[in-house]
C-alpha cells in the first residue's frame, strides 16, 4: 500500500483546514494517510521539525 505523510502548515494543527478532508479522499483512493502533529507549531524550529519527521517516517 502507498503511504502519504502530510505535513500541516506553521501554526497549523492535524485537525485543521482540507487536512482531514484531503486525507479522506486519500484513504478511499487506497493509500495509507498520516497527518503528522509537528511540535512548536506556533514558533517553528526547522531542525526540530526535521528530526520529528525523521523519527516519525520510515
């Protein structure tokens, strides 16, 4: 199965916006969805962010 990881926006939330719709219609197209809840949304760290998506994604 394909796999989407998707990364919401700078003070965004997993739960916020198209990120639920979108992974929906990924998931009735048969791929496997993760909407990643990045940490420090509100001031991001991008090496912060860099390693979460490294130890979160294969």
């Amino acid at each position: 199965m394909k796999k989407v990881y998707l990364v919401h926006c700078w003070e965004g939330r997993p739960q916020d916006g198209w990120y639920p719709w979108l992974k929906t219609e990924l998931q009735d197209r048969g791929f496997e969805v993760n909407i990643l809840k990045m940490p420090n949304t509100d001031e991001p760290v991008f090496s912060e962010w860099l390693s979460h998506l490294r130890s979160t994604t294969p």
